[in-house]
C-alpha cells in the first residue's frame, strides 16, 4: 500500500518522487565549486543519499547495476580473487597459526572478504538496495553498513601495503619476500578493491567516513599495546621454528638478534617498549593524522565522477502522463473502493492528490470484483477518503497514508473515490 516505502518496482514512480522532492535544489546548486563542496559535505550524513550539489544518489544502480547477471559475474570473480588469496594465505602461512590473525595484513584479508562478501549479497538479494522515498534518505541498515564498511577496508589495505613495503624489513634493511603472492596481497587486493568499489560499484565516500576508519587503526593500535604487555610475543621469530618470515620482521632488524622472541613485538615498528614508545607513538600518530586521511582523501576524490545520480534535471522529466491508457485499457473517469483490512498492493506518490503510480498484481483492487466491480488504474488520482458518515478531501500523500492505517481496524466501511484528473475535477476540501 501507500506507507510501504521500501518496496518501490517503479522506475517511474521513484523517479518522480525523487524529482519531486529534490528538483529545486538541483536548480540552486548545480554548479558547485571544488572547495565550497569540500566544506559544505564536512558535516554530511555518511548515509544520505542528498548531495550538497541537490544531487540524489540512486543507490540501487550505485550497489546493484544493470544487467544483473553482469554484475554477479564482476562481484563474484572479486570475492573469488579474495577468499583464494586467504586460503592460500592460510595453506602457504609458515608461522604460528595461533598467531595469524596478529598481524595487519591478515585483518586486512579478512576484512576484504567480508567487504566483498557483503557486496556480492546485496547484488544477489531481491528487493536491495532500497532507495529511498517519502521523506527518507536513508537506505537499508545492511547497504548501509556495507557502504561506511568500505573505505574503512580500503584504507586499511593501503596502510598495510605501506607498511609492508616501507616499514617492514628483513635482518639487511629490506623486505625478505618479494614475490608474486606477496604482490598480490600487498597491492593487487587494494587495487581490486578500488575497482570493485569505484568502478563496479559506485560508493560515494563521505568525510564523515574518516572516522571509522582511524578508529580501526586505533583499534589494532589498542591490540598492539596489549599484545606487548603480555607474554605472546612474536612466535613467528621463534628461531627453533623454521619460518619464511613476510609479514614481520627478523629478531636482529629489532635491534638485538638474541633478544628472546616472547618480548618481541608484532612489528618492529609498534614497539612499545620504554626505548622505543616515543618513535611508536610517532609512527601511529602518522599514520592516523596523515596516511590515513590522505588514503581517504584520493579514495574521496575518485568516488566524485564515480558516483551515479538520479536524473534531476528539469528539462528531461521521464515522468509518464496520466493521460491514456494504464494496463492497456482506458481509465475509467471515477471508481469508488471499498477498502479491505488488508494490504492495498498499491503506491503512490508524494502530491496532492496523491496519484497510483503503481498496482501490484496481486492487489485486491487491480482487477473487477464483486465488492470493486470497477478497477482502479496507475494514473488516476485520489480524490475523497470516507469513513463512515465522515468524508476527508484535498489529502496529501502522508494524510492518506495515516487515514489508511488508523481506519483499517475501526469496523467503519471505507470508501476512497479515485478519479481521472483529465477528465474530473478535484473535490475541494
């Protein structure tokens, strides 16, 4: 029925509604500089679909694009790449396996597929993403989560490729481990997620994001803490195991190749010992106030003509006339319903009169009844709302949403007089 929100088929229907609701701000700021947008989205919602621009983000083509089976096949070959790269990962994995999921990279691994997995079941799932409508601007909790989840993944695997490459070294100054798989881990799975994010999906990144994705680094910082002040250490530098050390670094790049491995830290570089918590402390405060934000900013800045829109412009109104026929059969100039207790299967849009813009098919009123023995058609509009002795004129979309509700379990008759505006005039109220 009309309050059901969250369930709109209609192209048309949401595209009008959409304009509706947004075409005045698309006439105000359509042209918008660099540094205004910057500071104007600063103190956007991380899950609106406004722009400052008066912009509208269709979220069903930004997480579900057309045609469908192309979008399984992208998605799928994505979280294929990942969950392979994990269980090799795993299969290859020299170390301590207790000690696996120590290290960033391996939060960075898990994460990604958790990403990818949650993407891919958007896309799979009928019915999501929702856009929203009727004063909303917000989708549903799982688009939602999967969106802010998305940067926090990217910019924790462009920190680790970082740190892979620059902080992490070997015994002799330099990484021990280039080779393909390493490559793969450490820059090919955040180049994929660029892709899957910006170019297959279309994600729009906000500055309130940011924040999400230090408090992960503040998270594993946290950890890094606890880690040291335990008695774990580094079984990885255990030396009576024989371990390929690639994501950690030797006993003797710590500083002292004798130092027992159980006061060791993860990485040479989040040592907190008394010695070394001023250069560990400066580290993490780089990477949180500068590599984090400039990750996030490029990411930001690439998801701007990533992002798709509806189309609001008002020159170009796809909006279908009521004129004619709906169903391929002419609409009848009035039709009065009897209502039932039970769910319409129909929707409207957001005008007074409130318009059908869309019958389901198993509507009890989409085909001649009985009770109906004149069906309603898409386009006519809603004229009066009776209830009893009680007649109710002149609603907007929301009045007759709430009529609906409250009156479905009164025991009144309901009547609601639907009529073709092109050819009746609308009762005054």
């Amino acid at each position: 029925m009309g309050s059901d929100k969250g369930n709109i088929k209609s192209d048309d229907q949401r595209d009008e509604i959409i304009r509706e609701k947004n075409l005045k701000y698309y006439v105000e700021y359509q042209s918008y500089g660099c540094c205004r947008r910057i500071l104007e989205e600063l103190v956007v919602h991380p899950y609106t679909v406004m722009e400052v621009t008066g912009k509208v983000v269709d979220v069903q083509k930004t997480f579900d694009f057309k045609p469908v089976w192309l979008a399984w096949i992208f998605k799928g070959i994505c979280l294929g790449l990942a969950i392979t790269t994990v269980v090799f990962d795993l299969v290859f994995y020299t170390g301590d396996y207790n000690f696996y999921m120590a290290y960033l990279e391996s939060w960075f691994l898990v994460f990604a597929v958790l990403y990818l997995f949650l993407s891919f079941m958007i896309t799979v799932s009928c019915g999501f993403p929702r856009q929203p409508v009727l004063g909303e601007d917000r989708t549903n909790w799982n688009v939602c989560f999967t969106w802010a989840f998305y940067p926090v993944v990217f910019c924790i695997g462009m920190a680790n490729m970082l740190q892979y490459w620059f902080f992490t070294s070997d015994e002799d100054g330099f990484i021990r481990d280039i080779d393909y798989f390493a490559i793969i881990k450490n820059a090919a799975l955040p180049l994929l997620l660029l892709i899957e994010g910006q170019l297959i999906n279309r994600i729009p990144i906000r500055f309130s994001h940011l924040p999400w994705s230090q408090l992960a680094f503040v998270v594993y910082m946290i950890w890094s803490m606890i880690h040291y002040n335990t008695d774990i250490g580094n079984p990885d530098l255990n030396p009576t195991q024989q371990v390929d050390v690639a994501r950690t670094t030797s006993s003797k790049a710590f500083g002292d190749p004798t130092k027992d491995y159980r006061d060791l830290p993860i990485y040479s570089w989040l040592d907190w010992s008394i010695e070394e918590r001023g250069n560990t402390a400066l580290y993490c405060g780089v990477i949180l106030g500068a590599i984090v934000p400039v990750c996030f900013l490029i990411l930001y800045l690439i998801s701007w003509p990533c992002r798709r829109y509806y189309n609001l412009d008002p020159s170009d109104d796809g909006s279908s006339s009521s004129n004619s026929e709906a169903g391929g059969e002419e609409m009848p100039d009035e039709v009065e319903l009897i209502l039932f207790p039970s769910s319409m299967g129909m929707r409207f849009n957001k005008s007074t009169p409130p318009k059908v813009t869309q019958i389901n098919d198993d509507s009890p009123y989409a085909e001649p009844t009985d009770t109906n023995p004149v069906a309603v058609k898409e386009g006519m509009v809603v004229d009066t709302f009776t209830v009893g002795d009680e007649t109710y004129a002149e609603l907007t979309t929301k009045e007759l949403v709430t009529l609906i509700k409250e009156t479905k379990d009164i025991g009144e008759t309901r009547i609601m007089r639907c009529i073709n505006p092109e050819t009746m005039e609308v009762t005054k109220g």
